[in-house]
C-alpha cells in the first residue's frame, strides 16, 4: 500500500490550489505564514502546493516518488528554504530595478509546456493527463504564470549578479578526463523525409471557415481590438484567453508562407488571411526584438468529416502503393505533399534527435534502415509517409562536442558556491524569519 496515496494527494493540493481556491477572508482564518521575507509573507499552502506540485510533475514524468510522509515532510523543508532563498532574490532584484514585461512571462510560460509535453511524450499524452486531473491548459497556464514570472526575475538577477565566470580551460579537461562516464551521450539523431497528405474539406465547410474569417476582418476594419476579436472568435485554445497572443518566435521556425507574409508587415499591422493545413490565420505583428517578431493570431479551424478522412487515407494508401512499386520518394513528395516548406526538397524535414520526436513517429522509424519508407501513420490534420535518410546512433561524445556541456556544468556550479556566500550576506540585509 506504501506510496499509492500519494498521486492522489497530489492531485488533491493541485486541484484545491488552482480551481477551488478559498475566497480572501476564509484563507487568511484557514491558512498560516511559516516565514517572513522583508514584507513578503510565505504561507504553508505556498509550500504545500510547491510539494504537490513536485509530486505532481513527477508522477507525470514518471520519476520516483516520496515514500512516505517522512520523505514528505523532508521536501516540505526543502521547498521552505528554496521558497526563502527565492524571495530574497527577488526582493534584491526589484531593488536593482530589474523588470520582467508580460511578452516575457508568457514566452516563458510556452516554454515550460513545451518541456512538460516533451517529457511525458507528447500533446495527447498531457491532454490525457489533464483530463483525468480535470484540469483544463487554462487552469494551468493561470498557476504558473506567477512562478514563471518569479524565475524570470531570479534569472535575470543571477545572470546581473554572477553572469562572469572565471573557468580555466584545464578546469575542462580535467573533468573530460576524470568524469567521462559522468557525461552523458549524444542522443541518437535520424534524417528524415515526408510526405505529408492533408485532410480536405468539403465545399461547404471552406465556405463555413472563410465566411467567420470574414465576419473576423470585419470587425477589425471596424476599429475592434485584436485582442477583443481574438477572445470571442479564435479557435486556438492556446493563445485565446490571451487575446491571440503567441510570443515571440523566429521567423525560421514559422511555416514558410505565413513566415513571407509576417515579414512584410510593420508593427501593429494585420495580415491578410492565411492558409494553414488545420485551418486560417489572420496574423497580427505586435513589435519586433531583435530578429525575433512577437505575434498574435486569430485562428478559424477546418472541421472535416469522417468522409473526407477516409478520401485523404485512400491517397495516402495509394501513394505508398506507388512507393513500393519502386517509384522515387523525392518525386512522389514533390507533386503530391502538402508540406509547402519540404516537398521542392523531395520531403526532406532535417536530421533530428530521436528523443525529440513523437512517440508515433519514433515507433513508425524503428526498425528502418537508411532508405526504408514507413507505413501510413496517422499526423496532425492527415496522414505521413516518412523515409528514413540516415541514422546515427548513440554515442559518446568527444572532448570539443562535450566543451559546451562541461562547461555548462562547472559555471553552474561555480554560480551556486558565489550565491550560496551571497545569500548568506543577503539574509543580513533583508529581514528573514521564520515560524515553522
């Protein structure tokens, strides 16, 4: 029975912290402070939900769990110190005059759930969890907007106060020498091919699509916000409660048509509609940062029917008919994929590192060899066919691809012995006491 209570209870503190918190006067009765920073109070929920939140992403991702409420109560220590060492940082930070923009916040938001999806597989994978959690991306993103933008303000102020590291490259190969077996392998990396056989729609529902696009121009060439038109008329349930925000992104990593089309846009202006294969955006460029563009959007779906998957699956069986019969890959990408950005390549996506792709996709790659082609698998808004191009597995790394990473390593901990002596000194500027 050990340790079977304690995904529940996780999910219990979660789910009491972010859908049914207590109203203001209730909480100030029911809750406690168990520390003082400066004048920033720390209360035992705080550190209860940083313990279940920890339990929480750990069950997700699959990593060992608390053993007993011993081992609970230990992180509970933890997460107190970590919660004190954290507001004081943040109150020097503010002091320095250190500022964290909302554009910021939300980048770095995208990024935390990028890093949860890749860690428990995929998209459906967390949607899955969350459902059975019953915790909608919403509820998510609302309770960790607050920690993200707390780290942002610790990382700033780190990156201030301990950015210059002192390593000597000796330092470097020393490690390499003494610690191989510590440093970790270069993951297995495949080049890739596609051909990518969209699900089109009916007549009646593209006119069904461009008909609330346009309903969605109107009201913008009527002098409503971007942001109001995007809450009540965007599809995206990512970025609508943000008023279509995006963040910022690369041009390099945005769809080649939409990438020439926002490129040509001055700040504050609206793109004219464009097609995706899941649908049509209206793209809005809210300010530029170095060569990265913040962007919002408006997105309006195509809903095809059971029928029109089925037409999409015949071309994609058909194709890899054809394919096996011996015609050529390149050929076959080039004059029926509908992947704009790959097909004149003859489908060729790059090489990526195995552990970066969908669990589909790896499964569909196992067991190729460089030229093989995989089945028909199933892909966002239709169907793939892949070519495996190459396969380099698995290995150790050598002394100059391994620099980055030890080096990494050594600053980082050079960085925690200097914040380690200065929080010590920080603890007799601002007031810190505790009360657990």
């Amino acid at each position: 029975m050990r340790g079977t209570w304690l995904p529940a209870l996780a999910a219990a503190l979660l789910l009491a912290s972010i859908l049914a918190p207590a109203p203001a006067g209730a909480q100030q009765l029911a809750d406690r402070i168990v520390a003082v920073v400066g004048d920033k109070p720390i209360f035992a929920s705080d550190v209860d939900r940083a313990v279940a939140e920890e339990i929480y992403v750990r069950s997700i991702r699959g990593e060992p769990l608390p053993r007993d409420s011993a081992e609970v109560d230990s992180l509970r220590a933890q997460f107190l110190e970590s919660l004190i060492d954290r507001q004081i940082v943040i109150a020097k930070a503010k002091k320095e005059a250190i500022e964290v923009t909302p554009t910021e916040v939300e980048d770095g938001l995208d990024q935390w759930l990028s890093d949860l999806v890749k860690s428990v597989g995929s998209e459906a994978a967390l949607e899955a969890e969350r459902a059975k959690q019953g915790i909608t991306l919403d509820d998510l993103k609302a309770r960790y907007r607050k920690e993200i933008e707390d780290q942002l303000y610790v990382s700033k102020f780190m990156r201030q106060q301990f950015g210059a590291v002192a390593l000597q490259e000796a330092d470097i190969d020393r490690f390499f020498k003494e610690k191989y077996d510590s440093i970790p392998s270069l993951p297995e990396v495949v080049g890739i091919a596609h051909i990518l056989l969209s699900v089109r729609s009916t007549p009646a529902e593209e006119e069904k699509v461009h008909s609330k696009v346009t309903r969605a121009l109107d009201r913008l060439r009527a002098g409503e916000s971007f942001d109001k038109v995007a809450r009540e008329m965007s599809e995206d349930p990512t970025t609508r409660e943000a008023g279509g925000l995006i963040g910022l992104v690369a041009p390099a990593d945005l769809e080649r048509d939409i990438a020439s089309s926002v490129g040509n846009l001055a700040v504050g202006q609206v793109s004219a509609p464009l097609r995706t294969g899941q649908g049509i955006e209206i793209v809005k460029l809210d300010s530029k940062v170095g060569d990265r563009l913040e962007l919002s959007h408006i997105f309006i779906g195509f809903v095809p029917s059971a029928e029109d998957s089925a037409r999409a699956r015949k071309i994609a069986d058909e194709t890899h008919a054809k394919l096996l019969a011996g015609e050529s890959f390149e050929g076959l990408a080039k004059q029926y994929s509908d992947d704009a950005a790959t097909k004149d390549n003859g489908g060729y996506v790059g090489e990526i590192e195995t552990t970066s792709l969908d669990p589909s996709y790896r499964e569909a790659i196992q067991g190729l060899n460089p030229g093989d082609i995989s089945q028909v698998i199933s892909a966002p808004g239709g169907y793939q066919i892949l070519k495996l191009i190459s396969r380099t597995a698995s290995r150790k790394p050598s002394l100059d691809e391994a620099k980055p990473w030890i080096r990494n390593l050594l600053e980082n901990r050079k960085r925690e012995e200097e914040l380690s002596s200065w929080l010590a000194a920080a603890r007799q500027e601002i007031y810190v006491k505790r009360l657990e």
